[in-house]
C-alpha cells in the first residue's frame, strides 16, 4: 500500500504534511510510515485515505499480480 499512497501523493502534489493534517493525524510521520510500509492503517484511516484521494479500499490494499487461469480446470467445471 505505501507505494500506492505515496504516487497518489506526489501525483497530487501534496506533502506528508498537508496530507497528515488533512487526514487529522497528529504527526507527519505517521504519513512517512505507511508510505514506506512500516506501519499499517488503521481502518479508519484506510477508509479516510481512499475517501480523500477518491478512489477504492481495494486499489490501495490489493497488489496488481496476474493472475493465469488454468483453462483446463474451467472446462472440468462444465
């Protein structure tokens, strides 16, 4: 997710700074934590982050990994 937040940001323009005290938190760090994974949001705070930068709780939690499928598998399903 930090990668996420943190291209959001910049894509933004926005600083740690103004993106903590629009999201109310206390510290600008916090900010600096998530965007380098070393903290998790709360849900709270995941629910603000995608609210603020409009967009899904799953863009931001989910990772962009393709997936094969095994057509052969879907064929035994019929």
């Amino acid at each position: 997710m930090g990668a996420k937040l943190r291209y959001l940001r910049i894509r933004g323009d926005w600083t740690q700074a103004e993106i903590s005290r629009e999201l109310g938190l206390a510290a600008q760090a916090h900010i600096s934590y998530l965007e380098t994974n070393r903290k998790e949001p709360s849900i709270d705070l995941l629910l603000k982050i995608a609210d603020f930068f409009r967009v899904t709780t799953d863009y931001l939690l989910r990772d962009e990994i393709p997936i094969e499928l095994d057509l052969s598998a879907q064929d035994d399903l019929s």
